[in-house]
C-alpha cells in the first residue's frame, strides 16, 4: 500500500526509505527512534520502540531502505491531528522486495526531454560552447544525466529530475532573453544545460538520493565549474575562452549568501539565475498524484503553505 493511502489501522509489511530524525530515551525508559517513512507517493512520521530496531536505526548514516512491519495510529500533533506509522520491525531488504515504489519517478516524458536536450545542443554554434557540450554529454556522464534527480528532497527529486530540470531551465531562460534582449543566447543555453550538472557529483541516484562525501565537501555549483574546466583541458581549449560560462555557472544561485561563489554579474548569469529559481519554485506544484485535491501544504524549500495537490 502506498503511503498516501494509509489510514489509521492500515498494516504495513513493506520496503520503505526511513529517514531517522531522533533517536531517545522514552519516559519509561524504553530507547526509540522517529524519523519520516517515505515512498514515492508521499511521507509519513514514523515512531519505533522495538529495541533490535532501534539499534539499527541509530546506526544509520543516511536515509536507508528497510522492509518494515507496522501498523498506522493517529497521533496529537500541535492543534492536527496527524497518521503516524508505528514501526514494530525493520529488517534489511532481500532481493524479492519490490524497490520501485521507494525510488520517485517524474511525471514526464523521458523521450521528449532526451530529444529537446539534444536539439539545444544543436542550436549552439559558438565552437567552444558547442564542444564542451558535446565533451560533457557524452558517455557515462550523459547516461548518468538521464538518470539523476536534481535534487535529494527539494526539487526535481525523482529519477531523471536532473534532465528534465536542465532542459526546462534551457527553455524558460531563452524566453527570458528572447524578451530582455540584447543577451548571448548560446551562452544562455549552454549555461542552462550545465548550471547543474555538478550535481552528478553532488547527490547519489541511489535509494534515497543521498547526497555524497564529495557533494558535501565541494558542492555542486563548484563541481560544475569544475566539470566545465576538466572538459576544457581535454580539448585543449584556454580557460580563458570559458570564463562567461564560468560565470554562469558559478554565479546561478544569484547571491554570495546564497552558496554562490561570485554573485550574477552579466546578463545571461541573471537570466539563468532567474530561470533556475522559476523553474525550481514551479516545480513544487508538480502533482504525484493526478487525482489528489488542492489543499495547504507546508513547503519545506519555500518554508510556507503552498496551494497545492497533496
Ligand atoms: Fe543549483
Ligand atoms: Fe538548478
């Protein structure tokens, strides 16, 4: 059963990604570990006092699939009432477990954006550009591409979320400069379609979009620039040739306090700024569920109550 169908009494036997939050000493002097269950439907706070379980929840590093056994009660929380998932056993998974209901997937169509992706690149003559594109989408760079979410919880964080993100990007930018005028479009493009791709380092495709030790050591707005320079150095092309795009990249969260390391200063790195923001904010009202109501969600990136579909 999917989390967004759980009711209160719904059994549970089933492979779901927990997240521990806490791990503590109950009143009556039991250990317990809560955290969030999730699967690709949804979330649900989860309690667990089983104390084989607890030991192997608190030795968790990251978010972690387990089969887990439970029961859903309802618990007080503030003024809401809310399902909480009473987790009685979780062990690991065995290769009979179904995983694909714990792994999200977007609601779009792959083909379209692997198509759109490749006649971008096409629209970009400037030979330095158009040869980094080519260099970095290709192989197991361009595979992994399809395949990663851009995100680990925010946004676009479902599998191919990273694609599906660049190339919308790509799209919202051109209209920004087709409207603004007066800025290099192939620099825009070219900028859109890499800004992130640094999070091919920056956050697993694994269960649970992990973020990894060099995602957290270096970040992915330095590993893109970083990918643009290792590809420039195969080509052989002056780093200096480059440094536009740099920009772009480096700058596209739009401020220093905002984890950029030098804020928008040209054009194209406000247009791609711009757009990536656009881009990640409407993506919040992206549906996983087509037949869910509208209703006030709290939105954990924007940090308020979104209209939304649950
Ligand atoms: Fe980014
Ligand atoms: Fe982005």
């Amino acid at each position: 059963m999917l989390i967004k169908d759980l009711k209160v009494g719904s059994q549970v036997r089933q492979a779901l990604l927990l997240r521990v939050q806490k791990v503590g000493t109950s009143s009556k002097g039991g250990t317990y570990a809560r955290g969030l269950a999730e699967d690709k439907s949804g979330r649900v706070q989860f309690i667990c006092f089983e104390k084989s379980s607890v030991e192997k929840l608190a030795s968790l590093d990251g978010p972690t699939a387990f089969k887990v056994t439970g029961a859903v009660d309802a618990y007080k929380y503030s003024d809401e009432t809310v399902n909480q998932l009473m987790v009685q056993h979780v062990e690991p998974l065995g290769p009979d477990d179904d995983i694909k209901n714990i792994i999200p997937h977007g609601d779009f169509d792959k083909e379209v954006y692997v198509t759109k992706l490749a006649n971008l690149i096409k629209t970009v003559r400037n030979p330095v550009y158009h040869s980094l594109l080519e260099e970095i989408f290709k192989g197991e760079t361009y595979e992994r591409f399809l395949k990663n979410p851009a995100g680990s919880r925010l946004h676009h964080a479902y599998l191919g979320g990273l694609l599906q993100h660049s190339v919308d990007v790509a799209g919202l930018a051109l209209v920004l400069a087709d409207q603004i005028g007066g800025a290099d479009k192939e620099l825009v493009i070219t900028g859109a379609l890499l800004h992130d791709i640094g999070k091919l380092k920056e956050i697993s495709y694994q269960v649970g979009f992990p973020y990894t030790d060099s995602g957290r050591f270096v970040g992915h707005i330095c590993f893109s620039a970083l990918t643009v320079q290792e590809a420039a150095l195969r080509l052989k092309i002056p780093l200096y040739k480059a440094e536009k795009l740099l920009h772009v990249l480096l700058s596209h969260h739009g401020e220093n306090e905002k984890g950029s390391p030098v804020a928008c200063g040209t054009k194209e790195a406000f247009i791609v700024h711009y757009a990536d923001e656009i881009d990640a904010v409407m993506n919040q009202f992206a549906a996983s569920d087509e037949a869910g109501k509208e209703s006030w969600q709290f939105n954990k990136m924007l940090q308020r109550y979104l209209y939304t579909k649950a």
